[in-house]
C-alpha cells in the first residue's frame, strides 16, 4: 500500500479526552475515530489489526472444533423473557421498538438466540459434543464507556456456546476452550493469566477470566508469579484428549481477580515472594453454567438411556475490539506503539527519504514489488514528507520493521533495515532484505 494513497490520520497533539495509554496511542495512530460515547469507527491500520486478531481467534476457535455461525445483532425480546433474563439484565440492555411495536434488543450476548437455534434441530445425545460461536458486535449500554474500544459501547466480540449431554461432558468442553484461549492470547504476544472469577448476569458456578498484567487494568488481580512464565500449550496439542492436566496444573496457583479474592487463602497457598498483587486487563472469559438457559427454555436431548435431559451449556467470550488496546498496553514505547509481528497492520514499512528523486523512487518501487511477491504486506511511505516526520510517523504506528531507503545509502547500494522493538538498524543491500522478508 502507499501511503500516499492511502488513510492513515495521524493526530500531532495528544488527545486530552484519553486516559490510559493504548486510548492516546489509538488516536494518534488513526487507528479509531470516536462517533458516540463509546462508539467507534475503525480505520484503516485499526480495521486491519482487528481483522488479525479475528482470524487468530477463528482459527483456534476452529481447532479446538469449534463451529462458526454468524447471528444477527438484533434479537427479539421475547427470547430474553423465555430464559428470564430481559428484566434481570437491567439498564445495560439496548431495546428497541420496531414499526409495528415488536419489541427488540441489540444483543449484549447470545445465550439465548443460541439455545433456541440448538433446541431447533438437535434432538439426540448423538449430535454433542456442540460447539457453535461467531464474532460479532455487541452492544451493553455501560453507564461510564472509557478507555477507548477497552471498554466501549458497541465491540466485537467472539463468543462460543458449548453443548453437552452430561457435567462431565461439559467439563471437557470447558477445557478445549480453556486451552484454545491461552494459544490464540500467546498467538498475539501477550501473556495471559486464567483467574478464577465471579460469574456475574451470565451465571453460573464455574468461570475463568483471562488477563493480560497492566498497571493500566480495570481489575485488581492476585496470583501466583509461577503462573506468568508456564508454557502454552504447542499447536499439536490434541483437542480430542484429555485436557484436564494443563488446566488443572494452572488451576493449582493461586490466581483470582478481586470478587472471589480470599486473602487468607492467598496467604496460605503462596509463599511471599510469589505473590503478586496487580492489575489486570479482561480479554476473555469462560463460563460453565449446566442447565440454566436449557431448562427454562426447553432445549433437551435423549441421551442413550431414550430419557430427556436439558442439555448442559457453557459460554466463552473474547473481547475482539478490546484486545487490540491490551496487546497495545502491553506493547508500546515513548515513540508509539510496536505490534508484534502476528497482529501488525502491515509487516513493514518502506520509507522513501528522497521521494521524487529518480533513483530512490524506483529503488524503493523495486523494493516494494520484490517484497510484495514475497508476499509480505509493505506500507510504503511514498509521500513528500520531511524525513524526521516518516520517522516519527513509523514510530508511532509500531510496524516491526522499517526499511528506509536514501540517496546516501544507495551510493553504497545499501537500505537500512530498522527492527521498531529493539531499535537494532542494519545496513543491507536491496537483495539482501528481500531474502531476509521472503522467509
Ligand atoms: N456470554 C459470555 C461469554 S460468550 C459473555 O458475554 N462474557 S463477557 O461478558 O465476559 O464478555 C466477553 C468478553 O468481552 C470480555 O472478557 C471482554 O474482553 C469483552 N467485553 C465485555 N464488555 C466489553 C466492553 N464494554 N467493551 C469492550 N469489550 C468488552
């Protein structure tokens, strides 16, 4: 892409409204324009990223056996008041009015539109283990929307429902979940911690919130050190066995977020050089909650014994929008921000110091079709700018690599190569860099 041609609104002064860093860093970037309180357009570097980090998450979502679907965003109310939840779920719940007085909600979350597509078509034991999930924007009309997309009104979220004919059943569902979320959160550079957690409106009795540490969290979190350096399991991981033991070895520390913390506890359970008292940034959260949306809204199955049982259900969300401020939080410098390589917007940035120079123009066009065929994804910063402001500019928007190409350089036949997290530079020749990317 050149630059010239393309939308990235770069904002020189720091947005007084933004609070936390990935917020400033947002704007700044052109990542995101703010349209309501906590509603917000994604432009172009922004959009690219969020769609990343969306295949990252299908793709686990996918091997873990999961089904993708795709419902709509309008429900009807009717369903909420089958499960119960229309009044319980209170304020924070869009309903709308249709033109011949249907009432409708803009869905929070898809319990309920779920069961009822389930309890549709399945029938027999024969069809679970059923995973069904989609990534699609929500609505929760949050009384104090801040930080930018970290807790806004309108995100994308992927959420997955689980369908199982017993608990323990349900509980291997729960794990395969459990797993995919430390390899697709490992998959975009961050660490995550599994914390136990308070089940809240989506209900319950066993949930797991995973959290990325940031001194910028919402969530006051305690747990055990240990759990920060514990492998992630390999993408040969198989989700037809048993999962239970890399669970169960995380579950054995310490790790809760402050509505279920017990100080005692973590007292007794963590020698006092483990423990770690910090903040915490949600990006996912899984839920086991048996029958609860089954019962009151007749979704059962005949199991082999020919008898009917409500079929036994569990919910998993990752905040989609809200992960692309988190790997920010964990990720950024003075300069701006750094994407790891697996979420960038693009792989690297070709900076052209001299455009409109003959031989830095069509050194750097060689350049960008080379890289190009290699199949990298180059933004390549053709503009007219001053050199120190295309520094400056890449800086901010964080690509993992900057090739910068100038008449002094190409004297020698050499392009430097700049890595944007450590800030190592080297001198190549053209060739030389596009062996290195086509790898
Ligand atoms: N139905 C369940 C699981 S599918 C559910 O709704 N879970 S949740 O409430 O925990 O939301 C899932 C994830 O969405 C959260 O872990 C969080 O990362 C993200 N999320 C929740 N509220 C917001 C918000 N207001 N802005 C951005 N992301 C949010």
């Amino acid at each position: 892409m050149r630059l010239s041609r393309y939308f990235v609104p770069l904002l020189k002064e720091t947005p007084s409204e933004a609070q936390i860093v990935s917020h400033r860093l947002m704007l700044r970037a052109g990542l995101i324009r703010q349209e309501a309180a906590g509603i917000y357009a994604w432009l172009p570097l922004g959009f690219r990223v969020l769609r990343k980090i969306e295949q990252i998450v299908r793709e686990e979502m996918n091997r873990a056996g999961a089904v993708e679907i795709l419902m709509p965003t309008l429900q009807q109310s009717d369903l909420w008041r089958e499960s119960g939840r229309y009044d319980a779920y209170g304020p924070e719940m869009l309903r709308i009015t249709d033109r011949h007085e249907r009432e409708l909600v803009y869905g929070p979350t898809n319990e309920e539109m779920v069961t009822e597509i389930f309890r549709a078509y399945v029938k027999s034991y024969k069809s679970l283990p059923l995973n069904l999930y989609h990534i699609q924007w929500k609505f929760r009309d949050e009384v104090r929307p801040r930080f930018g997309v970290m807790r806004g009104r309108e995100f994308l979220m992927k959420d997955a429902y689980s369908f199982d004919l017993d608990q323990a059943t349900a509980r291997r569902s729960y794990n395969r979940m459990y797993v995919a979320y430390l390899r697709a959160f490992d998959r975009m550079g961050l660490v995550t911690i599994p914390m136990r957690a308070d089940t809240g409106p989506i209900g319950g009795d066993l949930s797991h919130e995973f959290h990325v540490l940031a001194d910028t969290g919402e969530s006051q979190v305690y747990l055990d050190r240990n759990l920060i350096d514990m492998p992630v399991p390999p993408e040969t991981i198989d989700f037809g066995g048993d999962l239970d033991p890399i669970v169960q070895q995380r579950s054995a520390l310490y790790a809760a977020t402050s509505d279920v913390h017990d100080q005692a506890r973590f007292e007794a359970e963590v020698p006092e050089e483990r423990r770690m008292s910090t903040r915490g940034i949600e990006v996912g959260q899984v839920f086991y909650f048996g029958a609860k949306y089954s019962t009151p809204m007749k979704a059962t199955v005949t199991g082999p014994d020919g008898k009917d049982v409500p079929v036994e259900m569990g919910s998993y969300g990752i905040g989609v929008s809200r992960l692309v401020a988190a790997i920010i939080e964990a990720s950024h410098d003075d300069a701006g921000i750094i994407w790891p390589e697996p979420v960038a917007p693009f792989d690297l940035g070709l900076v052209n110091l001299k455009a409109g120079d003959a031989k830095t123009d069509a050194a750097c066009g060689d350049l960008y079709a080379s890289l190009t065929r290699a199949g990298k994804d180059v933004l390549y910063d053709d503009t007219a700018e001053r050199p120190g402001a295309k520094f400056a500019g890449m800086d901010l928007i964080g690509l993992p690599w900057q090739v910068v190409v100038g008449p002094r350089g190409l004297e020698k036949g050499l392009v430097e190569v700049k890595n944007r997290k450590t800030g190592a530079k080297e001198e190549l020749s053209a060739d030389e860099v596009v062996n290195r990317f086509a790898k």
